[in-house]
C-alpha cells in the first residue's frame, strides 16, 4: 500500500494512506526512512519518523509494510549491539563509517552465520506441538545455551525435525503442519511485535533477590528476580554507574542494557567500557552475555522510544527460554520525552509538565512486562511424564531497572512520581550524598524495597537468620543519627550525651564501612552476601560493646580513638568476597579487645 506525504513537522508526518493500521510500520520517501503510524485521521495517517526528516519533500511516497515494528530473535543477539530499532550498529559503522546515513536496511542478526543447532530429543514426529517447546539447542556463546523456541503463537503437528549439524538462520530446522492443515517453516529465529508482550504460561511468585553485590542494595533495599525497580536521580549521582554495576555483577544470566542517549558522549562511554569489562563468574568477556541497544545521536527523540520496547522485547525472549534476564534502561526520562514531544506535535492536551495524559499508563505498561513466570510450552511435553523438559528451567524472569533523570533532581515531577508508584524498589540518588562523595549516593530515607520480608527469607536460608534484625537496626541508627545531628545543628554538639555520641559514631562506621562503596576499587566493588552480613555485623557488634563501655565509664572521646575502628572501615576493600574467614576472624579479635578494655574499667573502679 503506497500513498503521499501530506504534511512534515519534525518527526511527525502525515500521508494520505488508507488502509495502514496504529502500530504499522512504514517507508518514507527517497530516502526510506523508517517510521510507524500511531494515529489516524479518516484517510490520513500520523506517523513518527524514527530517522531525521530533514530533506523530505511533500508528495514524496510512503510504503506501508503491513506489520507492526518487530525484533529478530534468535541466535546471535548476544554481544550485539543494536540501534534503537534494532540494526546492528558495528555493521552500520563498517558499510556507512562513523555518520550513518538515514535509511539503511541491514537485518538484525547474521544470516550467514552457521550455528551447530543440536536437534532436542523430547520431540516426537506427529505429535502436537505448540509454542515455546524447544525444538533445540545452540550454543550460542561459551556462556550461554540458546533454546530454539517454536514461536508463542504457532502449534500444530511436527512432521520434520532436522538433524543435529549446522545450520545458517536462513535454513529451516522443523516444519509443522498447522490445524487449517497448511505446512509451515520453522528456523533458529523469528520475529516477533515489540509492543505486544511475549506469552507465557502463568505468573510465578518471585522469590529469590537479584544479588547486585553492591551493599546498599541488596541488605538494605533489595530486589527481586522478577521485580522493577528505579533510580531516580540528578545529572551526575552516579545512575549510569549504578547500571553499570548492576550490568557486570546481578546474578542474572542475561543482561540487556537499553542507553537512552542522555548525552552523545555517555553512549560511546558506554560502548566502550562494556566490551572491555570481564564477567567475574566466567572471566570471560561480558558481552557474551550481553547485549547493548544504543540509540545513535542521529536519531530523533521518537526514536528513544521504540528502544525501550525492542529491550524489552529481547528480554521476554531469553526469559522464554528459562533464564533469569535483567533489563536496565537509561534513562527512562529521555523516553517520556519522546512521548511528549510526540503528543505536542499531534496537539494532544499536555496534563502534567507538557506529558500527556497515557504517561503513567505508559510507565506501567512497560514495567508490566517484568516478571518471574512459568514459561510457555513446558508444560506439555510428550517424552517425560512429568511434563518437564529436562533441559532448561520451567520458570524465566525478566527484571527491569530504569533511571529516572529528573530535571533539578525535583522528584515531584511526573515521570519520577507516577514511576514511584509502579516499582516495589525504589533507589533514591540524593544530591548531597553525591557531592560528599559518597556513593553510591543511595539515600536511605528517601529509598524503600517492598520486597524486603520475602527477602530476609532467603538471607536465612542461605546467609544467617539475624539479617532482618541487622538490617532493622542499623537503619533505625541511621536514622537516630539524623535527628541527633539536627540537634546538633541547632544547639551545638555539648547536648549530646555520651550515649548518642557513640550513636552518632556508630552511624558513620555503617555509612563509611558498609553503605559506601566503591565501583573503582576492585575489592570493594563486588561483595558477596556473606561478606556484606558480616561488615554490618562487625559494625554492629563494635556499636554495643562501645555502648557497654560507655556505661562503664568509657569516654567517647577514647572509644573513638581506638585503632580497631579504623580497620573496621577499611575492611570492605581489605578483605575480598573470598577471604570471608579473615572477617570472622576479625570479628572474634574485636571482641576480645573489648573484652579487655571491658576488665579495664572494671578494675579500675574496684
Ligand atoms: N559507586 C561509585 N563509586 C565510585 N564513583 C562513583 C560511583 N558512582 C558514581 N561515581 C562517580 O560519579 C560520576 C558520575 O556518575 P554517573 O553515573 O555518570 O552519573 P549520572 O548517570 O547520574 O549522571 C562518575 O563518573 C564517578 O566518578
Ligand atoms: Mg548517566
């Protein structure tokens, strides 16, 4: 279906095409810009150009394709890294150098490419198939084995599945004969619509925290697999920083990095630094996990917002295939931008700060495609009784993490307030944190994790039954800590007695010792969960024999200048995740000093 251009205003267009559905994707002009039609007006369509419209003229032809903007999915998506419309951006930088030029069509993954497909031996010819069963295996990288997925929305009956060997994405591995008895092609990829979420079976219960290995997080404000969460945060509180972190030590078995373009030069940072960055589980390149979507600084703003949903998209695939996947976005901000340039050029009324009135439905929209679910085509399955496919897991999950970048760091604003009420942990940068050069500059007033309870269950099984009391108490001297020192401020510091002279201290060998941590110290930059338990307990433990002391008599003054309270800061990047012994051993050293301070003062009073 051909038709007109009969208006442009920036990103927006208008063509005379009478048939081209909400969500179609079409070519513009000489050039072929990519773009998707998001409104109609009797025989005009509204579309956004995801590629400068610069130069085009009115009257210049416009190609509607018939099918909504749609990702490849397959093997080879690891390591790439994509624009926001998913085309492989090294490939664009060979054929076209450095400046893309608009138009370029390039498929997203590889066809040439042999992959060693290992045909699964749970199929059996003529029977029913459907959905999300895996039709193999590929080794997609040394990190990961890809499960080749009958598409979501495809059954029928298997009539042919190819042989173990190798095979390019253009061959085809099985053929199906559907219910309206037609045969039908499956291969190692296909596609899929961005903005329509992939399938599954059943939502599962998430359970099991994500471990960042950054303390702040996971003793104090922790997340699930499976769960969304946010960081709002001023220019330069260290959100890229944090995503980074999250990026190279989750947990996760896949992570997917959407940059939003905050600034030209923070991409090319970013598509520096990750390829150079080691997994530390495999010590292996991290991008053998990885994958990257980059919207070039070429692309309009529109663009931004497609990028987010062929993130997510990726995401539902790798979890479709039993792994745990995690997603973050940076940022989320630039993203409603695009909306609300968007809703300004098609004259829409602007409800808040100039956002139209879908922002939040939007927001929750995309955060309703995370998630821990028991994955489609597991449940039936004909070789073992049991329904399991021995393979690969039964339950996948996608986790989204998304930077909010408000402008002035005014959390009032709409995209971080209507965000605050959808995610269950929420990571608030705070400014004066940053400029005290403290980070990760998580406030832990302003920050909160819904998930905590069904957390400290897992810390008990698996670290120690008094993390929820550790955690529990140090915040609430964190926050003693506050309020003293407002009275402090007003009054100066002779108000205070001893006791919350030590409370005070006791507050700033957590924040020192546990809750700073640094991204560039390659000791402190991952810790294991035991290691984060037994700084806070450390500190902790130090905290009540002071306050034992104290009441013997001890002088503030003389507890502070004990030498063991300075070690006890520095532990976090003396000891690393392996040399948990040592902080045990350090813990039992600093009792027994208290211990003799503590026969000290009793003889001294005797
Ligand atoms: N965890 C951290 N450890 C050490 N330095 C950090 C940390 N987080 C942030 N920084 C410092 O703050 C700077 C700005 O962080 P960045 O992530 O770029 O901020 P934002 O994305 O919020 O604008 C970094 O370049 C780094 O110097
Ligand atoms: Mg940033």
């Amino acid at each position: 279906m051909d038709g007109n251009l009969t208006q442009i205003n920036g990103p927006l267009v208008r063509a005379e095409l009478t048939e081209a559905c909400i969500g179609e994707q079409v070519r513009i002009g000489k050039l072929n810009l990519m773009g998707e039609v998001i409104g109609r007006e009797g025989n005009i369509a509204l579309i956004q150009v995801y590629e400068d419209t610069e130069s085009l003229i009115l009257g210049e032809k416009v190609e509607a394709l018939g099918h909504p903007l749609s990702v490849e999915l397959g093997p080879g998506l690891l390591g790439q890294i994509f624009d926001g419309v998913q085309r492989p951006l090294l490939d664009l930088v060979q054929i076209s150098g450095d400046y893309i030029p608009r138009g370029v069509n390039i498929p997203a993954l590889n066809h040439d490419k042999k992959w060693l497909f290992e045909a699964s031996q749970n199929l059996e010819m003529d029977s029913i198939v459907s959905g999300g069963m895996s039709l193999g295996t590929v080794k997609e990288t040394e990190l990961v084995t890809h499960q080749i997925l009958i598409p979501p929305n495809c059954s029928g009956t298997l009539i042919w599945l190819a042989e173990s060997g190798s095979y390019t994405l253009n061959d085809p591995v099985a053929r199906i004969k559907n219910e309206q008895d037609t045969e039908e092609l499956l291969y190692l990829s296909h596609r899929w619509p961005v903005r329509t979420p992939r399938p599954f079976n059943r939502r599962a219960d998430a359970i099991a925290p994500l471990i960042t290995g950054q303390r702040i997080f996971d003793t104090f404000f922790p997340l699930l697999k499976g769960g969304k969460a946010a960081i709002p945060g001023p220019f330069g509180a260290g959100k890229t920083m944090i995503q980074q972190q999250i990026a190279r030590w989750s947990d996760a078995d896949i992570v997917i990095y959407v940059g939003c373009g905050e600034r030209g030069n923070e991409l090319v940072d970013v598509l520096e630094s990750f390829p150079q960055l080691i997994d530390p589980r495999s010590k292996r390149s991290l991008m053998e996990r990885t994958i990257l979507v980059a919207n070039t600084s070429n692309m309009p703003v529109v663009a931004r917002e497609a990028s987010i949903y062929v993130g997510v998209t990726m995401a539902e695939y790798y979890r479709d295939q039993g792994l745990d996947v995690v997603m973050v976005a940076d940022s989320t901000s630039r993203w409603a931008e695009a909306l609300r340039e968007v809703a300004g050029r098609l004259g829409q009324m602007p409800v808040e700060e100039g956002y139209p009135a879908y922002l939040a439905s939007r927001l929750a929209a995309f955060y309703e495609r995370s998630g821990r679910v028991h994955i489609l085509g597991h449940e039936k399955n004909n070789s073992d009784p049991s329904g399991k496919d021995p393979a690969r897991n039964d339950q996948g999950s996608v986790t989204l993490i998304g930077a909010v970048s408000p402008p002035g760091g005014d959390f009032s604003e709409p995209v971080t307030g209507h965000t605050k009420e959808i995610v269950q942990t929420f990571w608030a940068l705070s400014k004066e944190l940053a400029d005290a050069r403290h980070y990760p500059s998580v406030s832990w007033t302003e920050s909160f994790s819904e998930y905590v309870s069904v957390t400290a269950d897992w810390w008990l099984e698996n670290v120690h039954p008094d993390w929820l009391q550790l955690r529990t108490e140090a915040l609430s001297l964190l926050s003693q800590a506050q309020e003293l020192m407002r009275i402090v401020n007003l009054v100066g510091p002779e108000a205070l007695s001893s006791e919350q002279r030590w409370v005070l201290e006791a507050a700033d060998l957590i924040k020192e010792g546990v809750l700073q941590q640094s991204a560039l110290d390659e000791v402190d930059s991952y810790a294991s969960p035991e290691k984060q338990f037994l700084l806070l307990q450390m500190m902790l433990i130090i905290y009540h024999q002071g306050e034992s002391l104290i009441t013997l008599g001890m002088s503030v003054q003389a507890l502070k200048e004990l030498p063991l309270l300075i070690t006890a800061k520095r532990c976090k990047s003396t000891y690393s995740s392996e040399q948990t012994e040592n902080l045990k051993q350090f813990i039992i050293q600093i009792k027994s000093d208290f211990q003799k301070y503590r026969l000290e003062y009793t003889q001294e009073f005797l």
